[in-house]
C-alpha cells in the first residue's frame, strides 16, 4: 500500500515528511516567491534549508515563530539560523488538518521576555563549526 505523500509527491516540507518526530535544520536562504493556490497567486517567503530539496513557505504563525526564534524580523538575516520543525496539527475551517510548526532547537533556545519578541541582535548566529554539518535529510 502507498500513502497520500508517495503517491502526491510535493516540493514544500509537509507534517507526514517528519514521520512524527521534529527535525532541526538550518536555513539557508527565505526568499519571496509567488506561489499557487485555490484562489489564484500569492506572495511568501519560502525556506530554504541546509542538506534538504523540500521547502517551507510560511503562514503568519510560522513566520512570527521565526521571527521569535532568530530575534530577527528581517527575513534577510535568518540565513544560518537552526529552527526546529515538529508535526502537530491545527483548525482548519471546521477541520483539523496535520500541519508543521516551527520552535528553537533544545540546546539553543531563546526565550523573549514577557510573551514578547527577542530584539534583534540578541539572537546569536551559528559559528561556521555548527553549520558545516553534511547531514543529508531524507526529504
């Protein structure tokens, strides 16, 4: 038997491409890419990630945790920062549909004062020792 994501292969990360279990990965690049949907076009800024084709473009939600993760609210300088992706899923209309979220790694976890955003600056970017990691994800 096959499931939906071998049968449907697509190039954006999915929940069912993490088979239950967050990832850590490092961005690379986030880009603003026209991108289709049911009602036509629409512009998002999509990462990249060191060591995988599959990308992520970002809801409002996965982008204000990036934004949470790196202290940076310039998408231009999240290159070099570690995300966690995990699966979990969320509301959808009157469904509840898998989905991916975004968090800090473990080790490194930046923690914003009082339910606010890290400042910019106060993130620390990876040193080229922790980045350099040839890794290759299976997506």
């Amino acid at each position: 038997m096959a499931k939906r994501h071998e049968v449907f292969p697509t190039r954006f990360l999915t929940a069912a491409d993490l088979n239950g279990k967050p990832i850590v990965l490092t961005i690379t690049d986030a880009p603003q890419e026209t991108l289709k949907n049911k009602n036509g076009e629409e512009v998002k800024t999509v990462l990249y990630f060191k060591g995988t084709k599959k990308t992520l473009p970002l809801n409002r939600t996965n982008w204000d945790s990036v934004v949470d993760i790196t202290g940076e609210d310039d998408s231009i300088n999240w290159p070099g920062h570690k995300v966690e992706a995990y699966p979990t899923t969320t509301q959808f209309g009157a469904d509840v549909v898998d989905c991916i979220r975004l968090r800090a790694p473990a080790q490194g976890e930046l923690k914003p004062s009082h339910g606010k955003r890290a400042k910019a600056g106060k993130a620390v970017k990876p040193t080229a020792d922790e980045t350099e990691m040839d890794d290759e994800i299976p997506f």
